[in-house]
C-alpha cells in the first residue's frame, strides 16, 4: 500500500488494491464561505491490511474517513475518487451507495452510546443491516445475531438488553458487531476506544486485531494514540491541516519519524519508567490552523506546518510542498527529506 496515485485498467482490477482513495478534497460550506477540511488525501488498502490515521484534533481525520462512504452533511463538497472494489463511491448513485454500506463497508462509530438507539434493544439493531442486505427472516437474522454477539465476547442471552444496559466497554462491542453483521470487506473505526479504560481498550484493540487476521477484513482505524495505532495497524498515516504529512510502516514511523510532525506527536507521550518524559513530556507550541488559515493554505504555497515547526527553513513558507519518497514503502511531505536524496 502507498500514498501515491495509481492507475489500473479494466483488466487489472483483480490487482488492484480494494480500496484507491485519490486527491480527495472535502469542504465545508456555511456562513458564506468554503472551508476547506481535507486538502488532497490519497491511499490505498488492501484486503487484510491496516491503516491507521493519526493527528491532532481537526487535522482531518474523521472527515476524510467519512467522507469514504459520503457520511457527511449534504452541505460538504467532496471531490476526488474513493475507488471501493474499482468503483468511485463519490459518483455511484444512492441505491447502489446504500447496498455498498453495511454490507460491504461499514463504521464503527464514535461514542457507542449517542451511535445506539436507546429506544430499541441490541438485538433489533444488530438485526436491521442484516434484514435489509442479506434479505433473510427474522429467524435467521435472529440467529446470526446471537452468533455476531458471541464473537465479541457477549453472551447471545442479551439480545433483548438496551444499550444503557451495557458498560462504555460493552456498547463499544456491540458497535462491532453491528459493522461485522453483513461480512464487509472494509471497516473504518474512528476512535473506537474513546473514553474506554486501559483493560477495555486492550480487549477492544485485540478483538479487532483477532477479526483482522480471522476474515481478512481491511481496517481504517481513527485515534490520537499513536501506541494504539502502532500495536494495531499495520501502516500509519499522520494527519496534519487536512492533508497526510507522512505515510508508512507503523513501526518504523514511529521508531524513526521523517517529518517533524510526526517527531513532535511521539515526543507528547510519556514513556512508562521515565519520570523525565512521565513529569514534562515534550509537546508542541502552537495551535493548528484555524478553519479561515486552512481556507488561506489552500490559495498559497509552503508547508502547513512551517509556523509550529522547530526545523524550519526558509524555503518551508514558499516552496510547494507534497509527499516525497523517504524509505521503503514511506513518504513524507517535508523538504528536509529531500537533503539526503539528491533532489
């Protein structure tokens, strides 16, 4: 999987990764003005594959990962191609988007509680996608249920249980198996372990990580944990103002970072055993840009990040800057990666 846009003919498509997502840009529209959100992300996954997506908070992330399955308000604009199993999800009419969600694609979203309706018990909901995609009874969907529950570590005897019935924990497993009910190839799970304990999170974390390697399913997964990321994913993407500033192996980006984004991210975690980082962990002056300076980026050259950035050049606030190759299978958007190459 890299960042970088392909191109597969008709014939190849067998070869071609599940997911493509090309220079997809999302803007928000209101109060008279474009902002822009997403400013020309491009990917890809395969089946079986892990990616997951890091950054501060508004660099883009669940924006981008909703904007696959056109989940956002009717107010955003959205180009680009998100190419699912070759066809452009952006362009594909509504019947065909609605059979793609649940049953090939789904979300685990978000905040388990406000996603599950109270009104309605667990099993009614983890029934409905099923019901609706695999156009079985109740008996069946009933059934599967149970077994959806089981996997997650439920017992299947809560079916008619509510959701406020369940713990943080709990809810959050039964919002997996509701994106498991109709077998999709593709799951994006944005913050799946918000505001869950550090043993939830664990059973959480390697419950996906079983059904990954079980079902060959590819995962998109959303967090600021950069150590939850690099134990579950595969891959790491490191958002920054809307765009990817570094792309490839979790280990090795977080082991070794080329962009300085990326750097300061780990730098803002305490290590368990060192009082040093436990009592005054690095961090990173500064604030993200606000949604006018995004709109302003967007129109101008140089690097988003030049202004928080502790190794900037002046070259930074004028030259373009885009993803450059820096190491097997990575690429960074910073012009320091360029020094050692010979560009």
């Amino acid at each position: 999987m890299t960042a970088t846009d392909q191109s597969h003919a008709p014939e190849d498509r067998a070869s071609a990764p599940m997911l493509d997502v090309r220079d997809l840009r999302v803007s928000y529209r209101g109060g008279g003005r474009t902002v822009p959100a997403v400013r020309g992300v491009s990917f890809t996954l395969d089946r079986g594959q892990t990616l997951g997506v890091a950054g501060e908070s508004g660099s883009g992330k669940s924006t981008m990962a909703l904007s696959l399955l056109r989940l956002l308000p009717s107010s955003t604009q959205v180009t680009g191609q998100v190419l699912f199993e070759g066809e452009d999800l952006l362009t594909a009419k509504w019947a065909r988007l609605r059979a793609v969600r649940w049953s090939a694609a789904s979300v685990v979203f978000q905040g388990a509680m406000s996603a599950l309706n109270p009104v309605r018990t667990i099993g009614e909901q983890i029934c409905e996608p099923i019901l609706l995609h695999d156009k079985v009874g109740q008996k069946k969907a009933r059934a599967r249920a149970a077994e959806l529950l089981d996997s997650v570590g439920l017992p299947s005897r809560r079916l008619g249980s509510y959701p406020h019935e369940f713990s943080g924990g709990q809810r959050q497993r039964i919002m997996i198996a509701m994106a498991l009910a109709c077998r999709p190839d593709l799951i994006i799970a944005d913050e799946p372990t918000t505001a869950l304990d550090v043993m939830v999170q664990a059973q959480v974390l390697n419950l996906l990580g079983d059904l990954v390697r079980e079902s060959g399913i590819g995962v998109i997964m959303i967090s600021h944990d950069l150590s939850v990321l690099s134990h579950m994913c595969e891959r790491l993407a490191v958002m920054y103002a809307g765009q990817i500033a570094e792309i490839g192996p979790s280990k090795q980006l977080i082991a070794e970072p080329r962009h300085p984004y990326t750097r300061a991210l780990g730098r803002a975690f305490p290590t368990i055993g060192d009082p040093a980082s436990r009592l005054a962990p690095a961090g990173l002056p500064g604030d993200p840009p606000t949604p006018p300076e995004l709109a302003r980026l967007s129109e101008s050259r140089g690097c988003a990040f030049e202004p928080r950035c502790p190794e900037a050049m002046d070259a930074c606030r004028t030259e373009t800057v885009e993803l450059w190759p820096s190491g097997p299978g990575r690429e960074a958007a910073c012009l320091r990666v360029l020094e050692g190459s010979g560009a």
